[in-house]
C-alpha cells in the first residue's frame, strides 16, 4: 500500500484531505507541526507529502519539504495554502520547490481538485498550481504587488515613489494600470479597494 503523510496545524484541513487520500488507497499518517511530520516521515517512508505551507510559529511546510528531500530526493509533494498567490507576502513563485503541486484550500471543497494536484505530483517533472477562483492579484505583475503592499501599508504616492526611485507620474499610471488590471472600478475609492483586496489575498478570503 502506498504510503502519505499529510501535515497541516489545522486538523479538520488534515483530516478531510487525509480521508479523501484514504478513499484512494493510501495509508495516510497525520502531523500538526513541522517536528512530528519529519519524524512521521523517517517512520513511514511515504511516496507523498501533503503539507500546508504556513504551520503556525516556526517551520514552514516549505521548510518541512526540504529537509524531507534531502532524505527523499523522489517523494512526491503537494503543497496547501490559504494564498491564491504566494507574491502577496512578498515572496514569488522561486519559494516553491520544484516539481511540487500547489493547490489553494478554497479548492479542497473538490476532491477532484486533491487527485488532480497529486496525480501531477506523481508524475516526475510535473508541476501543477491550483488557483483559487480569485483572480485580482493574478492579474497584476510582482513588481504592482509590491506597490499593492506599500498602498496597504498606508503609504503616499511621494513615499512609493522614494521607495522605488521614480517619480510620482510614474507610480500614478501605475496605480491606475493596477486598478484596471484588478477589474476595480475607477474613482475616489480604488485606493482604498485595492488595500481591501490585499489584505483579503492575505487572509484567504
């Protein structure tokens, strides 16, 4: 029987995927923090590791991944998040190891969506990225994004200016082009939406 370790802080997120895998023929172990799931790895020897990426104080299910794979350079991984776009936290797609699946909770409401991301992994050199159906901060390139999170942060046009070097013509046709691309509508409230849709992609919502 194939064996899997799915390791999520939140355990009726590890319980429903660990049932779903379970459905399929795996013999699935269970870990709410990064400590237990490498010890459930050494034990078990799985193919599959499905780890959320944010675990709560300390590791990271990306730092999980990595120390597993310096032990099982072939084990097969599929990473969970609450972020449609890990860019949002500053981070880019570079912080993802290779040949992972990577798959948004909302998507989980599927099981479609779990067999499709652990197929791929499976599947050596496949590399599969599962969004949500929010598609605002998708659309914006990661150099918008950081903007996004200056104009977050409550920062003026002449600060993100200083910040990048430019000119405050420059971060205006900015925000407008970022404005458009996130389908918001124009007027005295973009600002403040484009803030709403930041802090919305960082809570999962």
């Amino acid at each position: 029987m194939r064996r899997a370790v799915v390791v999520d802080d939140e355990p009726l997120i590890c319980s429903i995927i660990a049932e779903i895998l379970e459905s399929e023929g795996w013999e699935v172990a269970r870990a709410h923090d990064a400590l237990t799931a490498l010890t459930v790895v050494r034990e078990s020897e799985p193919a599959l590791i499905v780890a959320d990426i944010d675990l709560g104080i300390g590791p990271t299910g990306i730092d999980v991944v990595q120390r597993v794979r310096a032990e099982i350079p072939d084990i097969a991984v599929v990473f969970i998040t609450n972020l449609s776009d890990p860019r949002i936290t500053g981070k880019n797609w570079d912080t993802i190891p290779e040949n992972a699946s990577y798959i948004v909770k909302t998507e989980l409401t599927s099981t479609n969506a779990l067999r499709q991301a652990v197929a791929s992994a499976l599947d050596s050199g496949t590399t599969l990225r599962q969004m949500s159906a929010r598609k605002n901060v998708q659309a914006l390139s990661t150099a918008q994004i950081s903007v996004l999170r200056s104009v977050s942060a409550g920062k003026s046009n002449e600060d993100i200016a200083a910040e990048r070097g430019t000119t405050v013509r420059a971060v205006e046709r900015m925000l407008g082009r970022m404005i458009d691309a996130a389908a918001i509508p124009a007027g005295p409230t973009a600002r403040v939406q484009l803030a709403r849709m930041y802090w919305g992609e960082l809570n999962g919502r």
